[in-house]
C-alpha cells in the first residue's frame, strides 16, 4: 500500500475527498482494465447536451476526461437549443438499441419546451448512469443501489470511510428534497439504518433541526458569493456531528468556525464534487455489467 493510501480520508478535521475519487477512480480503471480482457469490449458511455448552458458543456467535459483516463469510451451529442422533444427521443430510442452504448446520460437541466421526466423515463433502466429514471428509484426504494444518483451515491460512500458505514442509532438531517440529492439519499441513509429527518425551504426554525444532527447533509446552494452570509453556522451544528457541504460553488457551511466543533467537514470545493464524478464512472462500469459481464 502506497503512502497515499494509508492517509485518512478524515484529515484535520477536514473530508478529502478528492483522496477518495482518486482512490476509487483508480479501482474502477484496474476493474475496467479487467474486464476489457475478458470481454473484449470497452464500456461506452454516451452524454448529451441540448443547448449551450455553460455549467453543462463544463460538466460534461469533467465527465468525459474522467471516462478516458479510466479507460471509458465516450461519445458526445452537442444539440441545438431547437431540438424537438421528438428529436431527442429518437436519439434516446437509438442509443438504447445500440449494444456498444452501455451508459446515457441526458445533461440537466433540458430547455423549457422538453419535459425532462419523459426525457429520463426514455431512458433504458440499464443504461440510466444518473440513476433518475422510474425504475432506477423503485428499486432504490426497495433496496437496491445498482445505478443510483451519483451525488447521494457518493456522500454515503464518504460516511462509508469515515467510519459511518452503519448509521444505527445516527440522526442524519438532510437539507434538500430535491431529485438530484436529497430524495434518493433519504433512501440510502435509510438503507444503513439511519434515522432520517428532511429539512427544506419551509421548514421552520432549521437550526432546532440541525442542532439535533449527528450527520449533516446540506444542500440549499442558494449562497451567491463568498461574500455573503452563511446558512449553516457553528452555533447550528452539535459537537461532533459530521457536517457534509454539497452546495457548489460557494457552499451552506461557514467551513472555518464549523470545522473546529465538527468532528468532519467537507469542504467546497474539493469534498463532493470529485465524489460525484468518482460514483458516476461506478454507474458505468456497473451499467457495463448487467449488459455484458453477465
């Protein structure tokens, strides 16, 4: 084991998580290696973009770098900001045929005119790489956590290594109800026996909730600029509790006064992100199982 490896993922205080993707990028790249030579077939993910967001064309390129230094073909669908929703599911319904494609995934946020649930629904199950499509959540729900959302996916692997794998007898409050995070983390934190409690927009008095925390988990991303005042603050949090920020660019957590009460922070940027494109090669490789390594 090599000196970077035996360095804990909880450092200072502090939730590397850029040591952990690059930990488990690796995995997954040896594993890709292996199966190549066994198949003879390379996994292929396949990404799409309808229009000219920036935050998706950046996206997507994080993305696609990471497919190629794992060793993940990838191919790329640049659409004009008119395309039908026809169009696009025509492309869907081909890419879904072809046998070489084993992961889709459909940049969000689509343009107004395309209704994005029938856009992820299109979707094959198995090669639904972000894990929003029905079939993909039902199963989730009911335990399963093959091809789920890469986001959630990665921030219960990072309580995984920071000695959180078994959440019994842990109160988590979640700060999110979106699809995207906080929805299917409910279902994976409830999976390792967490004590869940969803906290939202609505939600009155947040910091009686937060207080309460042994893992926190927040997502409102609503903050501007460095400048502006935080939404999580350390008289918010209990001593020791694990504080996990997913709101980029500029983050929930007052990270500095935060980090001296909490146990572990992640910090933004350098503590999700790289989780998230780490989980989304995982959905790859895994997408490529159930197609080919049967």
């Amino acid at each position: 084991m090599s000196e970077d490896e035996q360095k804990p993922i909880c450092d200072d205080h502090v939730i590397m998580g850029k040591r952990l993707a690059k930990r488990l990028r690796a995995q997954v790249k040896k594993e890709v290696e292996q199966l190549i030579e066994n198949h003879g077939i390379a996994p292929k993910l396949v990404t799409v973009i309808v229009g000219e967001d920036e935050g998706s064309q950046m996206y997507v390129r994080m993305k696609r770098k990471a497919c190629s230094e794992a060793g993940i073909l990838s191919d790329h669908n640049d659409l004009p900001v008119k395309t039908t929703q026809t169009e696009l599911l025509a492309l869907i319904d081909q890419l879904n045929k072809d046998r070489t494609v084993h992961g889709i995934l459909v940049q969000l946020p689509l343009p107004d005119h395309i209704n994005e649930k029938t856009i992820i629904g299109a979707i094959t199950p198995l090669k639904d790489v972000d894990g929003f499509s029905p079939t993909n959540i039902y199963n989730l729900f009911y335990g399963s956590e093959v091809l789920s959302s890469a986001t959630p996916h990665g921030i219960v692997t990072i309580l995984d290594h920071v000695g959180m794998k078994d959440l019994s007898g842990k109160h988590v409050v979640v700060v999110n109800r979106s699809m995207i995070v906080g929805k299917p983390l409910i279902f994976l934190l409830l999976n390792r026996n967490a004590t869940v409690t969803v906290c939202h927009s609505r939600t009155a008095d947040l910091a009686n909730f937060t207080r309460q925390a042994d893992v926190l988990i927040t997502a409102i991303g609503r903050r501007k600029s460095e400048g502006a005042p935080f939404f999580i603050t350390a008289d918010m949090i209990k001593e020791d509790a694990v504080v996990i920020d997913v709101a980029s660019p500029h983050g929930d957590v007052d990270f500095e006064h935060v980090k001296e009460k909490a146990l572990c922070i992640s910090p933004v940027p350098g503590g999700v992100g790289p989780m998230t494109i780490a989980m989304l090669l995982r959905n790859v490789l895994d997408a490529y199982s159930a197609q080919v390594a049967k």
